[in-house]
C-alpha cells in the first residue's frame, strides 16, 4: 500500500486533556440591532439567557456585529459630502487658470 494511503491511528493523535478551552454553546447578543444569535465558541460570561428552545446558554454582549454593520445590512450612512465639495471648489476655483 503507497504511504499516503496508510490509515493514521488517531489514538495517537488525540488533543492533550486539560490544556483547551471549553467549546460550548453560548448567545451572541448585538447590542445596536437586538438580534441574538446561538453558536458555539470558547468565550466566557457570567451572564445567562433563556433560548427558544428552553435551555440557558451564557450570552455574550457584542456592540456590532453583521445584523448591524452597515457593510452587511446595505444601510450606509451618506456623509455630507456636497457642502464639503462646494466649499472645497470656492476655495481654489482660481487655482489652475491662467489670467
């Protein structure tokens, strides 16, 4: 049998115990949007809520996140760049021209 093809005895191969952070359910919470959402990760908090399906899952409070960045939602905000071009050709509307 060529070696790439040689099965790999994972016993030997296994995660080292008690060096990995805990990777369990938890609710992230965005806080500009109020959409929750249940994943898994390895973050941490005191702090606890009531999921749709009845279990309690600790919730992670984030300021932004998809449901809010204006990248993902399409929403972004429209600066007032008209006033700054008007002032802007004002200023060097001479600049460039030959008397």
């Amino acid at each position: 049998m060529p070696e790439h093809q040689k099965s790999i005895d994972l016993k030997d191969k296994a995660m080292k115990a008690d060096i990995h952070p805990k990777y369990e359910p938890v609710v992230f919470r965005d806080l500009a949007s109020g959409v929750a959402f249940l994943t898994r990760s390895t973050v941490t908090s005191t702090k606890t809520i009531e999921w749709e399906d009845g279990n309690t899952y600790p919730v992670f409070d984030v300021e932004i996140s998809s449901a809010s960045h204006p990248f993902y939602t399409g929403k972004q905000r429209i600066l007032d760049s008209a006033g700054r071009v008007e002032r802007f050709n004002a200023r060097y509307k001479k600049f460039g021209k030959q008397s």
